[in-house]
C-alpha cells in the first residue's frame, strides 16, 4: 500500500534535517469518505445523533472526545487503542497511563455510540472509525463547520501505556520539543498550532500549571509571562501543592475564560494577552514562527477553523490500520474481539500477543503523574 510521508514541512530551518531522519509515523492512503455508505448507511448520523444528544446534556463532553481522538491517535495511530480496558498481552493499556486515567470524558458516549451502531449493523463500523465520527461531530457541536471524515480504519490488537511516555507532548513542553513530536507523527509546525487551537474549550486541571503561579523560580513565585490580574485569580482557585495531595481532586479551569464552550479562535486572542493557561500554550507566542500563526489565527476566526478542520482529518489518517488482515472491528470497544475457530487470524500487522498475566496498574499521585498535552475537563 502507497504511504505518503508529510515529515518536509518548512519549519525551523536549523533543525529540519534531524528531524526528517526521526520521522516514525506516516499518513497513510486508503481511507474514504462514504466508506459505508452501501454497509451500514445510518453509521454516521447514529454516531453524530448519539454525540449531539449527549453534548446537549453535558457541553464538556466535547473537549472531552476529541481530546480522546488526539490522544489515540498520537500514540500509535488512530486504532482506538486508547479505548481498550485490558489486552491479550496483559500490559496495561494507553487508558491506565498518568495521560489519560482519570482525565479521560467522553468515553460513556463511545460506548452508546458503538452499541447504537452496533446494533444496526453488527460487526461492520470499526471503534477507530466511530471515534473519527465522534470527534468531528463534537468538534460541530461546538461550533465548527461540518467536514468529511474518511473512514476504513481497522482497530488494533494491542494497548500498552508505556508507549505514551516521550511520545507524548506534556504541558511543560516548548515548541522546539513539541514540533519534533509533531513531526514524528506525520504532522506539521502549522498543525501543532492549529491543534492546540482546541484548548478553545475544555480546560485543565491546577496541577497542570501550578509550577506557573507558584514557586515559578528563586527570583519570582509567579511566571512574570502571565498577567498579573490573571495569575492572582488562577490562585484563588488553585491552592498550593501538596505531598499527597489526589489528583482527582485537584480543580479545573477553563483553557478560554472568554468563549469556554465555542471552538473559536478566541484561544489566540488569550494568549496573545498573557492569559496562556500552561506553558505549551504560552510557548505558542515565544517562539517567533509559531507566534506569526498565532497572530493570523487570532485575527481570522474563520482561517483557523478551516485549518482545523483539515488538521483533524490529517491527524486521523496517522497509521491507521487499513484492509483486510490489518486488524478487526472490534464488538465492544473496551474488549479485543475472543478468537473463535470458524474465524481467521485477523491480523498480519498486529498478531493476537500470547497471553499474559496482566501488569498491575500504577498507583497515581501527583508526584509521578505525566499530565497529557490536552488537559481538558
């Protein structure tokens, strides 16, 4: 199968001829729009009638299922490995990872989805597929123009949370160290931009940025970066750490006080005046590339919506797993498919792992937690 490698775009000059030998990830061809428009015809509009409904009830669903979506995909491509429970090896799955835990939301709504689509079509709509669906419709709901999302993604076998770490960008991250990821998937400096655009919604946790507004460096306790009148609310909202202290219980704020619910461009607006959350949103308007985009987007709503829209079907056409053989579809989301004897193998790419007994899961406090980069609500 053809593969197109999208690692050359111009972007920090200096460093691009390092960065082109590490690309590990590739946009692959295959998928299309209309997949199962003769299979099961209704598979999108159920998933789309699943997501509106349950947005309607809860908005912060929305950052939530794309947040999902980014983080599947940029792991080990879009496989909705993320949203497997257990494996066949026994490792721990993406989902038990310090990333995601319990700062994954959505993920009841993927389950109504599947078992919607489930039940009108059984084993034809894949979990990597509904996924895609979710997210474009979620990020619609939240204002967005609608766009197509190709589909034909097979769902994978495996799911270790060991593959997050170092692949993964984390709040604390500036942009030199975030665009070599981004590249590493397949994705542009542009794209970073544009994805990070997402923090338009949603909204992260105070252990996320508490280093910003508290014991910053010797010489100031507050990230002088950020606004003065900004950081002394972020305070009061946040208290100081603790050794102890449950990460669960830690309380959120919104990425975009302005505009927390509508996916606009707003986000830009905020960080050009110093109301960045994290330091990755901050990084955004040091760097003098990304800050250029981040003047454009600021100033043309419309612009940065389309380039989002685009971004988000280039993000979901990392290594996915396309045709026969290249992994299953999986009954239920948050279970690999039980080999039966009339069945075939399923996977040459990603052969069913011999089992094993299953790791135990790491106990998480704040001093070992690895926030993902999209800390939304």
């Amino acid at each position: 199968m053809a593969r197109l490698s999208t690692a050359a775009w111009p972007f920090l000059a200096a460093v691009a001829a390092a960065l082109l030998c590490s690309v590990d990830a590739v946009i692959v061809e295959g998928l299309q729009v209309g997949f199962y428009n003769q299979t099961c015809p209704s598979a999108e509009e159920a998933v789309r009638d699943v997501v509106t409904s349950e947005i309607g009830l809860d908005r912060t669903i929305a950052a939530g299922i794309i947040r999902i979506f980014f983080h599947d995909c940029f792991v080990t491509g879009c496989d909705a490995s993320i949203l497997l429970d257990e494996t066949p090896s026994g490792d721990v799955p993406e989902k038990e990872s310090s990333a995601n835990g319990f700062t994954l939301h959505g993920l009841r709504t993927l389950d109504v989805a599947k078992s919607t689509v489930e039940s009108m079509c059984p084993r034809t709509v894949s979990c990597a597929d509904i996924l895609a669906f979710a997210a474009r419709d979620a990020a619609v709901a939240a204002g967005i123009p609608f766009y197509d999302v190709a589909a034909g993604r097979m769902d994978g076998l495996r799911s270790n949370m060991d593959d997050l770490p170092g692949n993964m960008p984390t709040p604390s991250h500036q942009v030199p160290r975030m665009s070599e990821l981004f590249v590493k998937r397949g994705l542009s400096q542009e794209d970073l931009v544009v994805l990070s655009g997402a923090h338009s919604i949603g909204g992260a946790h105070c252990f996320m940025f508490s280093n910003r507004i508290y014991g910053f460096s010797q010489g100031a306790d507050i990230d002088p970066a950020l606004e003065p009148a900004f950081a002394e609310k972020l305070r009061k909202v946040c208290p100081p750490r603790k050794d102890g202290d449950d990460p669960e219980q830690s309380p959120k704020v919104s990425f975009d006080g302005r505009t927390s619910e509508k996916l606009d461009n707003v986000y830009y607006s905020e960080l050009l005046a110093s109301r960045g959350l994290m330091t990755s949103d901050d990084a955004l308007i040091k760097d003098p590339e990304t800050k250029t985009t981040v003047d454009l987007f600021a100033g043309d709503n419309a612009v940065w919506q389309e380039k989002f829209a685009a971004a988000m079907q280039k993000l979901g056409a990392v290594d996915v797993l396309v045709g026969e053989g290249k992994g299953q579809i999986r009954k239920q989301c948050r279970l690999v498919n039980k080999p039966s004897k009339q069945s075939k193998p399923t996977s040459t790419r990603q052969s069913m792992p011999a089992l094993r007994p299953k790791r135990k899961k790491p106990r998480l406090g704040l001093g070992n937690f690895i926030p993902g980069f999209h800390g939304f609500f």
